[in-house]
C-alpha cells in the first residue's frame, strides 16, 4: 500500500494551488490516515462515490513537499491517471462473476 502525490499543479497559474498536487492513495483508510499526518480536515477529502481510487486532496505547493518529506511516492500526473485506470481495471475484475461454462448437449 503506497500514498501518492502528483504534479498536477507545478506547472501554469493555479492560484493558491500553483506548485502542489493531488494526494491520493492505494485505499481511503491509509488516505484519511496520511492527511490526518498532514493535518488536512476529512472535510476537505474530494471523494468519488462509487470510485474510491478517484478520491483525493488537493495540496498546495508547501503541503506537497511536506507529503513527501513525510514518505509520499512522487508521480506525475499521468502516472496518476494510469494507477488509477488500473486500479479501477482490476476493481472491476473482482467486482464480475465468474464466467461460468455454457451448457452444451
């Protein structure tokens, strides 16, 4: 299991945002756990219902660098979209019955 935090915003004008990311991780519990760490509200928490691997906090350039002070794994943002097509990819998987034989006579 691994928290993630991406470049989304390190490059152009975001505001506030400009220089920080996206911090997400492999499950909601060790996400809340590492912005707990972070000192981030839950409140603040952008949730997907339905797509927990699209569940995530924004950061500001100084909350980022303190994520990966604190352990957080550095990807870019198209690293991110990847993870999580296949985390999604295999949720799926596990989510669909078992492909059952067909009955030939």
């Amino acid at each position: 299991m691994a928290v993630y935090v991406d470049d989304a915003f390190v490059a152009g004008d975001w505001g506030r945002w400009t220089g920080g990311g996206h911090l997400q991780a492999d499950t909601p519990e060790e996400l809340l756990a590492f912005a707990a760490r972070l000192g981030l509200a839950p409140a603040w928490l952008q949730a997907r219902p339905g797509r927990p691997e699209r569940d995530h906090y924004d950061l500001t350039a100084t909350c980022r660098r303190r994520a990966l002070e604190l352990g957080a794994w550095s990807e870019t943002w198209r690293e991110g979209v990847r993870r999580r097509q296949a985390a999604r990819a295999a949720s799926d998987r596990r989510a669909r019955p078992p492909d059952r034989p067909s009955a030939r006579r």
